[in-house]
C-alpha cells in the first residue's frame, strides 16, 4: 500500500480527481483524520473536511502512472 497527502479544496478538484482515479482498476480509499472514504466515491469525499489535506491509500505497489497523473493534487 502507498499513502500520497493530497490537497482537494474545490468542487472541480473533486470532479477531475474522481474522473482521473475512476480509469485505475486498483482499490483507493481516502482518509482524513480517522474516516476513510472511497477515493472513487464523489459523495464520500465531500463528506470529508476538505479544508485540510486528505491521505490518499492506494491499494496496490505499481502505481507510477496513478501518481503523474494526478501529480497537480499532491500535497508537499
């Protein structure tokens, strides 16, 4: 599992992040603090507090391509 700290504070980051992660076959869950979502899920990422950054958990070792394409939402 590979964890990515992701910053999502807008409603299009939402919507692009959703469209971006949705072509992946692999499982991805996002927390913050202690709920977990799936990262796949629009409604279960605007139940989140997205004020702050989220953890992205991805479920599977070969992600490179996962982390280029959404590179612009990774939080340093």
């Amino acid at each position: 599992m590979k964890s990515i700290t992701l910053l999502l504070n807008t409603t299009e980051s939402v919507k692009s992040f959703v469209n971006i992660i949705s072509q992946f076959d692999f499982d991805m869950d996002l927390r913050c603090g202690r709920y977990v979502v799936d990262a796949k899920s629009i409604l279960g990422i605007f139940s989140l507090d997205l004020n702050r950054p989220v953890v992205l958990e991805v479920h599977n070792e070969d992600c490179d391509e996962l982390i280029k394409s959404i590179s612009k939402y990774i939080h340093q």
